[in-house]
C-alpha cells in the first residue's frame, strides 16, 4: 500500500475533505505524489508572474482554505509525459464521479471531452466544479 509523504500529506490536508477523500481513496491504487494544495498570496501571484497560473491571488480555488483545488501527479511525476497526465486524469475524474464529485481539470477545463482545445494547460491541477452550462 502507498503513503504520501510528509510533504504531500501536508499539501493534502490544506484541501477541502472532498479532495482528501478522493486522493486517499486514489492513493490505495498508485502512488501519488501532491504538488500543491492551499496557496497563500505570495505564492499564488508568484505562480501567476511566472505564467504557472491564469489567476491572482485571491481569485484562485487554490486561494481558499480549505483549498478548492489540488495539484497532484503519479509518482514519480514526469513533467512531459502528457500521455501518462491524461490517464492520471481520467483515473482521479472517475475516482471523483464515484463519490458524487465533479472536478475539473487543467486539461480541459470546459468539461468537452477534447484536451486539445486548451489555451493554457494545467495537466496536473484538479479543482471541484459545477456542471457547465
């Protein structure tokens, strides 16, 4: 059985208890590595001058506390391999979807099926949603 490190599991619980959930249950079937979770204002405009984010703090779901959003990848994380962020993807959305859930993901982030329709690629960040329009 997997376990988050210590650095992961501090990220983990920063996010709200659906995101824990899901990533818990996930971590039973591959090693899972979190990115980030709650972001504070520093870090969220650091990311956004460095093109990593669209968004100023506050204006982000990692911005709130409990964080809204999550980033997170397999271990060990492959930062070009978008074949295996789409499976990670898919696997995580599924995992959502069993417990009533809906994310959104970074790499389509309008809910229609194509990744590769993105203007900006987050492949590695999750985030809970609201059915689209």
């Amino acid at each position: 059985m997997y376990k988050y490190s210590k650095n992961s599991q501090e990220k983990l619980n920063s996010c709200c208890p659906a995101l824990q959930e899901i990533f818990n249950e996930a971590l039973r079937f591959i090693d899972i590595t979190i990115i980030d979770g709650h972001r504070d204002e520093k870090r969220q405009n650091d990311y956004y001058e460095s093109g990593k984010s669209q968004v100023r703090f506050p204006n982000g779901k990692h911005n709130t506390l409990p964080s809204e959003a999550i980033d997170a990848a397999p271990y060990p994380i492959d930062w070009h391999d978008r074949e295996r962020a789409t499976l990670f993807a898919g696997f995580i959305l599924g995992m959502a979807a069993t417990k009533g859930t809906l994310l959104r993901w970074g790499g389509d982030w309008n809910h229609d099926w194509q990744v590769k329709d993105n203007n900006f690629d987050d492949l590695w960040h999750f985030e809970l949603s609201k059915r689209p329009n």
